[in-house]
C-alpha cells in the first residue's frame, strides 16, 4: 500500500509542476485498493472511500479494513494527504469462510450418506433376523394350534370315540411329537449337546420310521415304497431319524392327493423321491436356510431341512436335491464311507 500511495503522490507532484489537472479515473483504473485525497482540512476531494478515516494515523484499522495515510504530497493541486483503503484481507476471510463453509456442509453431506449406509449394512441384517423369527414364531404356533384343535374336537365332552377320531388324536399327536422333536434338536445342535454317534443299521431305522408315516401317507392316499440295502453307519441315532423324518415328511406333506413316495438305500446311497409340487429352481439355493419356506402352500415353520443341513454337515454326508415344478422332487444323501458292525 506505501508504493501505491508513494505512486500517487508522485503523479500528483508531477501533475502540478506540470499544470495538469489529477486524473481520478486513471488512478482509480491503476490501482486494486480504494483510495481518497484529502486537503489541508482533512476533507476528501477526490477517491471512492465511503468511511471516515483519521488522517492524523499513518495506518489503522476501521471496519475490519487497514487503512494507509500517507502525507508526501504537501499541498500540491491541494492534495495534502493521499488514503489507501486495503480490503484483500476482509475479502480473503471471508472467502476463506465461504469455502469453510462449503467443505464443512460436504464433508458432513459425505458423512452423513457414509453414515446412513453402514447404520443400513448393519440393521439390515438384525432387522431381517427380527422378521423371520417373527415369522417363525408365528408358523410355530399355527402349527401347533392344527393338531392341537383336532385333538381338542376329538376329546370333547360330545365326541363319538369312534375309530376315525382316535385316528385323528394319534396323527395329531404324533405332529405334535415331531415338531416338539425338531425344536429340541435345533436348540441343543446350536448348543452342540448332540449325543454321541454309534453304529447302526439304516435299513432298519428306515423301515421303522416309514411304519410310523404309513398313517399320514394314508390319509392322503399315498403310496410309500422302498428298496433297502443292509447299511451300517456311525451317527447318532435320534439325529438320522431327524433328517431322515423331516424329508419324508415334506414328501408327504407337499405331495398330491394319490401320489407315491420311493425311499432307495444302496451302495451308501438314500434316495427319498417324491411326485409332489416340487421346488422352484431359483428357490433351491435357499430351502436349507433357517425359516426359509419355499412355499406358503403347506403349513411348515422352515426349520425342517436345515435341520436336515446340519446334520449332513456334521456327519460328512453329501446331499444333492433335484427338482420339477409340479412333478416332484429327489433328495440324495451319500454317506461318507461304509461302515462295518
């Protein structure tokens, strides 16, 4: 600001010796600061600064902006004191301030969306668990309350004991049985408290486990046949009834009224083969999730093969499912390795 003031100064010294008038507009265009001239009485002749400036300081500070007096003029064409107002500062702080601003309201713009995205990434998934055990529970309860109520109509106070309604309580009954079964089973496999394997005959635990479905197959007209190969496997008994149950019972359950089951063990291999409504094939990546339900078709609470997961992956056993829509489905259970009592 001196230089520019000193600049000033010279023109007008020069102007004066050489009686010319003082230029307002050319200094006004050479310079970047706004500026005043002033006479001996301290009142502006010329410039475009609009505030009040003490002439007796050689620098001061008004309104956030220095402001340089200089005084080399001495009286040439009246100019006594030149004034040079600099605002560059005002003006980078306040841009500074601006872009403050600015990246302040972005940043937390970023933040927020960032934050926004991550509080979904993590609720999402407790948010679905929610879901499906509200499902689940909700499954569960219309599940029981079926047999449950036939059982109570079959029981009443009016109820003939005939032969239809004693069957009716047994089927109900043993529904009850393999729900209760498959809770407990789910909840101690997550608490691992599974008993012990032991050797056992497949064959005979099949046979066994089919007279018991024979009832349910009767009721909707099903034929179940079976070709069962002497096999001896270490498992836990209770568990192989588990997975072995809970496909026989979707097979009957998703089957059609006079439709056939086929139940196949040979060469390590079970096969349960079914002519129900089948499994969508974009849906059969998905049946061993818990509470999944590839169908609102039957009752069920999907927990039934991933039970049946479980256990395959614990015992090392291979399961392939293949499947139409509207023709059936097969499930393939390779064991392992053979056994020998």
């Amino acid at each position: 600001m001196q230089n520019i003031a000193s600049k000033i100064s010279a023109n007008i010294i020069y102007a004066d010796m050489s009686n010319l008038a003082i230029d307002t507009s050319k200094i006004s265009n050479s310079i970047q600061y706004k500026y005043a001239l002033y006479d001996k009485n301290h009142v502006k002749l010329a410039g475009n600064i609009d505030i009040k400036v003490d002439i007796n300081q050689a620098i001061q500070k008004i309104k956030g902006d220095y402001v340089l007096v200089d005084s080399t003029p001495r009286g040439h064409l009246g100019v006594f004191h030149i004034a040079i107002q600099e605002n560059s500062f005002k003006k980078i702080r306040t841009e500074l301030l601006e872009d403050i601003i600015f990246y302040f309201i972005l940043i937390f713009a970023l933040i927020s969306l960032v934050g926004y995205y991550l509080a979904n990434l993590f609720i999402d998934p407790i948010i679905n668990e929610r879901r499906k055990l509200n499902t689940f529970i909700k499954d569960t309860t219309h599940e029981l309350n079926t047999p449950i109520t036939a059982i109570l109509m079959s029981t009443g106070k009016d109820a003939p004991l005939t032969e239809k309604n004693m069957q009716r309580i047994n089927l109900s009954a043993k529904r009850i049985s393999e729900i209760y079964k498959d809770l407990v089973y789910l909840f101690l496999q997550d608490n691992k408290k599974i008993h012990e394997p032991t050797m056992i005959y497949l064959d005979d635990v099949i046979k066994e486990q089919l007279e018991y479905f024979q009832a349910f197959a009767t009721k909707k007209k099903l034929t179940i046949s079976s070709d069962l190969e002497r096999t001896a496997f270490k498992i836990d008994k209770e568990s192989f009834i588990r997975m072995f149950n809970n496909v026989v019972s979707n097979a009957i359950k998703y089957n059609k009224i006079g439709g056939e089951i086929k139940v196949s063990l040979k060469n390590h291999t079970l096969i349960v083969e079914d002519s129900g409504i089948g499994i969508k094939k974009d849906r059969l990546k998905d049946i061993f999730k818990r509470y999944y339900r590839a169908t609102k078709e039957q009752g069920g609470f999907g927990v039934g093969l991933n039970i049946v997961y479980h256990i395959c992956r614990t015992y090392g056993i291979k399961i392939d499912v293949k499947s139409v829509e509207s023709q059936g489905s097969i499930f393939t259970f390779k064991l392992p390795k053979e056994e020998k009592l």
